[in-house]
C-alpha cells in the first residue's frame, strides 16, 4: 500500500500517542525512517496551528514525527472525486433556497 502523504502536504493528525495533538493541523516535510517500531514512514512534522501544550509542538519546538498512518492530507481531490457521503448515505434529501 501506498503513503498517504507527501512533502508539502498540510494534514490532519487522526492518531497519536499524546491525544491532545489529534485533531491538530499539520505540514508534512520529509520521511525519517522508513519503518520505526513496525509503524511505517514516519514524517518530521511541523505544527501550522496554534501552539500544543504537547511534546513535539511546545514553543519554541514547532515540529515533531508522525506515523503516516495516523495523518490524513487535505489536499484537492481532483475533478473525478466522488463525495463518498453521498454514496453511503442511504437517505438523499435535495436542498432548496
């Protein structure tokens, strides 16, 4: 399977072993080791949103590590995407103004 992120990309943290930094918004910079502890590509990560009372994001360290497994890159999903919400959601309902 393939990395779900890359250099430049800003991500969400979704799994982390300090939970105070899921949910934090992140820019991925480049792979560190390829396989730490049987995680997988860990990224060194910068901290792109307001400062975590966390290891890794304290003032003035801005940048920790990150599986990528545990982040999810928002980037734009090309003119083919398709809302999967919509697919999986059984019940459609048109909106009005």
């Amino acid at each position: 399977m393939g990395l779900k992120s890359k250099p430049g990309d800003l991500a969400v943290i979704v799994n982390a072993f300090i939970p105070e930094n899921i949910g934090r918004l992140v820019k991925v910079l480049y792979a560190v080791d390829e396989d730490f502890l049987g995680l997988g590509v860990i990224w060194l990560i910068e901290n792109v949103g307001a400062p975590s009372p966390s290891i890794g994001f304290d003032t003035p360290q801005k940048q920790g590590h990150s599986p990528d497994a545990w982040l999810r890159p928002i980037r734009d999903p090309g003119d083919d995407a398709v809302d999967e919400t919509l697919i999986n959601n059984p019940v459609r309902h048109e909106v009005t103004a």
